[in-house]
C-alpha cells in the first residue's frame, strides 16, 4: 500500500505504475478540486444534506475507442438499461474525436486504451456536487489544487 495524493495517483497511472478503473479516474479527478483532506471533509459534510443519484455509465464503442457516457450527457440515453437485461450496444463508426467535436454538452470518460482516459464534463453538477478536473492521460496539463 501506498498513499498518493489525488494529482500523485493520476501521474502514477500516466506512467502506468499503477491502473484503476474509470469510475476510480472520474473521482480521483473530482478530489484534484480540494486542497486538503479538511477541505474535503467540510464540502463533504456540507453537500450530503443535498441527496444523491443513481447512475449507471452507458458505453458508446467508437472507430478508435470508446466512450463511458454519464447521466447529462447529451449522447446519454433516456431511459438506460440499468439492469443490462436489454443488452443494448451503443457503437458508431465516427472517431471519438469526432465525436467531442460535434458535441456540445458533455459527461463522459473517453477510454482510447486502457491506460489512456479522459474525463470531459461541462454540465452543471446536481445535488450541489463538484465536477471533475477534465483531465487527459496522454498530456501532463491539468490544474489540480492538490
């Protein structure tokens, strides 16, 4: 074991010294918005009177990846499959970076490989949430307050 601030865990997964799921990404890059642990626990504290959804991230397969597409979304589909009884696959032929181009309101992870995400989110959170730092793996540019 060893601890790793928030920005320390994602250049540690940048340089694949470590792995963890998207979902993992999503929220190491929402802690990158706090500068302390008392930070933390006092949006914390704060924001848990506010409620909470349920959400279930929807794959999209693209040319050249794929995409975890998050409740807001505009690609987010009315009514997903929650229970994965439908067994709908969403797919296009079009690239992901087409994709980000043609769109406009985002929430989603774009995955080109397993140890290549990117979080892109500009919708406003709910329940007075903190998004995420949209942050790419494949360039060192974010800015963290960590």
């Amino acid at each position: 074991f060893q601890w790793s601030s928030p920005p320390e865990a994602i250049e540690r997964f940048k340089s694949q010294e470590i792995w963890f799921p998207p979902p993992q990404f999503y929220e190491f890059c929402r802690l990158c918005n706090f500068s302390s642990l008392k930070e933390l626990q006092q949006f914390s504290s704060a924001r848990a009177l506010e409620g909470c959804e349920r959400w279930m991230p929807v794959m999209l397969s693209a040319a050249d990846g794929s995409i975890q597409l998050l409740p807001g979304d505009e690609l987010y589909p009315e009514d997903p499959d929650y229970t994965g009884e439908k067994k709908i696959i969403m797919s296009t032929d079009k690239k992901v970076e087409d994709l980000l181009k043609e769109g406009g309101v985002f929430h989603r992870i774009v995955m080109k490989d397993i140890n290549n995400l990117a979080v892109y989110v500009n919708i406003q959170a709910k329940y007075k949430h903190i998004n995420p730092l949209m942050i790419k793996c494949d360039n060192s540019d974010y800015n963290s307050k960590l």
